[in-house]
C-alpha cells in the first residue's frame, strides 16, 4: 500500500487542565473526532510531556492562579499549536495569551463542539506546505487543479464530492462521523443540514470511483460511526 506524500494519519492532542471532569469530557469527544488524547492534571507539566506524546497540539488552562504560565513554558521550548482555556477575565486574559503566542483561546464556560471546530481551524492555519496531490496506486487527487484521475482516466466530480473525498483522503484510515463531516466539508451543521446529505455524497462517490459501489473498498462504512477512506491496495 503506498501512503500519500504528505504526512497525515491521527493528530495527537495534549490535555493540561486541574479539572478532572472536564479532561474526562474533552477526552472522550476528542478520540471519538479521530484524535489520540493524552490528559494530565497539571498544566504546567506539559512541557515535560511534548516528547513522549508527540502531542501536536495541546489544550491548556489559563487565568485564574496559574495565570499565563503554563503557555509561557509551552512557548519557550516548543512552536506547538497551543489553545488557552481561559479562566476569569476572559477578555484581558485572550489578549495577553494571545500577545504570549497562544494560536487561540476559549473563555470557560465553552461549548465543546465550538472547541473541536476551533481545534481543526487551528491544525488548518499552521499545517505545514504540502504537496497538493494525494498519490495513492491508481488514484491520484489533485488539489490544485481539483481533478482525479483513476489510472489512466479522468472522473468527473461535482465540487461538494471532491471537497469531501480530498478531506477523507487526506487522512487515510481515520473514521469521521457525518456530524463531523459537515463540519469539516460543508461548514454546516446537523441542526442546518442532514445528515443524509454526507451519505448521498458517498453513494455517488462510490458508483463514480468504487470497482463494486455495492461493496466499497475505497470509501467504506463504519458502523455506527461513519466513513472512512482506505487507500487501494498494491495488486499482487
């Protein structure tokens, strides 16, 4: 099975918080978005947890007694993307997290899904250049000039199927769940758009892209919680 160029898999997530109930929330939401979340209850110790993690970005408590500085001793041994859980004055404390380095910031109480959004929002902004293709054997997706070509032939998409084959394709392996999926692709919501419309856009992908749509082997179900995309496989 050949990967893709760019790196892309499972982002790992590091969880600096005093609140056990909240890690317990924030853990359990995160893995079930496809992350690997690691959870400590001192924030100020996640400096000391970035190389055995291999976190990529990490979640931490500010304000309140432990002002600012658990970003400050992020900030001075690592460009990881950081987002602030503020507490107290949210207002002061966003400006002076953000001044310190912090990539965003949530005044407490926060909605959860809000956080999930604003976490992918972040990983968007500071991912490194990549190629622009996704080259897996027969199957080549073109970002730049939005095209996919299965061996030797060109498959016509409409834009929203291109959209949501790139997002899966870039993370190949990983199970997204419709809720997620129109988020991540449409910008929209279950409470503004069905979650119907995330399972036609597969069935059209699949007669379009699959050997036997029937049977997928590209863009398969996951049962009881999406889709996810698994790459061809090397002809024997």
């Amino acid at each position: 099975m050949v990967k893709p160029r760019e790196p892309a898999g499972v982002t790992t997530l590091i969880i600096g918080d005093r609140d056990p109930a909240l890690r317990c929330v924030l853990g359990q939401r995160f893995r079930a978005e496809g992350f690997d979340v690691y959870e400590f209850d001192d924030p100020r110790s996640l400096v000391d947890k970035l190389d055995s993690t291999g976190a990529q970005l990490a979640l931490v408590e500010l304000g309140a007694e432990l002002e600012l500085e658990p970003l400050a001793l992020l900030r001075d041994a690592s460009q990881i993307p950081v987002i602030g859980l503020l507490w107290s004055e949210p207002d002061a404390d966003e400006a002076a997290a953000l001044e310190m380095g912090a990539d965003d910031c949530v005044p407490r109480p926060f909605s959860v899904r809000l956080l999930v959004a604003r976490t992918r929002a972040v990983l968007r902004r500071t991912a490194p250049a990549f190629d622009r293709r996704l080259r897996f054997d027969g199957l080549v997706i073109d970002r730049a000039s939005r095209t996919v070509k299965v061996g030797e032939a060109y498959v016509e998409l409409a834009a929203r199927e291109f959209d949501l084959l790139s997002f899966l394709a870039s993370q190949p392996g990983v199970a997204f769940s419709r809720e997620t999926l129109l988020t991540e692709v449409w910008r929209s919501s279950a409470a503004w758009q069905q979650r119907e419309t995330v399972t036609e856009h597969i069935h059209r992908l699949r007669a379009r892209l699959e050997a036997d749509p029937a049977h997928p082997a590209l863009l398969v179900t996951v049962r009881g919680v999406g889709y996810r995309f698994v790459p061809p496989e090397v002809p024997s």
